[in-house]
C-alpha cells in the first residue's frame, strides 16, 4: 500500500467558556498534517489506516479525510 502525507484543515470544538474577544482572536479551523497507509481513494474523501494485518486484509486506526478539507497529499512510497 502507498504511504501518503496528507495536509487538510478540520473543524475544531472546545466546550469550554470563551468571550467573545478571546474567540475571535484564538479560535478557528485546525491545520493538521496526517501520514499513514492509502486504503482507497474515494470521490469524498480519502480513507487511511495506520495498521494493516497482513495475513487477513483488515486494517486498524482507519480515518476518512474529507476531500473537501485537503490542501495537499504527498506520496512517500509507490504502491506495493
């Protein structure tokens, strides 16, 4: 499987108190940069995992990254 370096922005929550001059300033979409195995490239979104068992095809620590966030995806490996 391929390795990819994706680069995306996500939505960000906190459920604590803010005024309304410390949101502004401090809170907002989170940039994040997530690296790990290319199960599938979907028209939405691209599905990844961190873990592969190899001997039965499953996967563990799957995420599904909107396309509609992604700024950037990087291949570190060629597929195999």
């Amino acid at each position: 499987m391929q390795v990819v370096e994706v680069t995306w922005i996500d939505a960000a929550y906190n459920g604590s108190c803010w005024d309304f001059k410390e949101m502004q300033n401090n809170f907002g979409l989170v940039n994040l940069k997530t690296v790990g195995y290319l199960v599938e490239e979907r028209t939405d979104c691209y599905v990844l995992c961190l873990e592969e068992n190899i001997g039965e095809k499953t996967y563990r620590h799957i995420c599904a990254l909107p396309k509609s966030g992604i700024q950037s995806v990087k291949f570190l490996t060629s597929g195999g």
